[in-house]
C-alpha cells in the first residue's frame, strides 16, 4: 500500500481512469458485436446503420486514448470489409 500522499492520490486517478477506459472499451466491443450479429442474420440495412454507429464510437474511443489508432484502423476496415461483403 502507498505510504506518500502522491502515491494515495495516483492510485485514486488509476482507479478512476481504468474504470472509465473500461467502460468505454465494453462500450465499444457491444457496438462490433451488433454489426457483425446483423451481418450473420443477414440483416444489411441493420448491418449498416449499426456500423455507422460502431465507426464513430471507435474513433471516440481512440480520441480518448484507450485504444492505439492503428488497432481502431484495423477494426474499422475489417467491418467495413465484413458488411460491404454481405450487402454484395
């Protein structure tokens, strides 16, 4: 356990920000999950209107630094991929 002040006050910043990039993170993963469920359904319309959705929340959560750019880059092309193969 910390004994300084500083030390008691970076566990506390620690404990807030994880919570916070974990929830973004959880956030995220529920948005993929729904475009690729529509995709497996068949469902292209909701494919696409949930994949609007997924590529906006996936580069929030890049702007907040939880995930690196390049993995938000290589998410987003490969749903893109996933959908423009279904709707073709």
């Amino acid at each position: 356990m910390a004994n300084c002040k500083s030390a008691l006050k970076r566990l506390r910043q620690n404990a807030k920000r994880r919570a916070r990039n974990r929830y973004w993170k959880s956030t995220m993963r529920t948005a993929v999950k729904k475009v690729r469920k529509a995709v497996g359904d068949g469902n292209v319309e909701a494919a696409k209107t949930n994949l609007g959705a997924a590529v906006k929340l996936i580069g929030h959560v890049c702007s907040k630094g939880v995930i690196h750019k390049n993995t938000a880059s290589r998410q987003i092309s490969r749903l893109m991929k996933l959908v423009n193969r279904a709707e073709a």
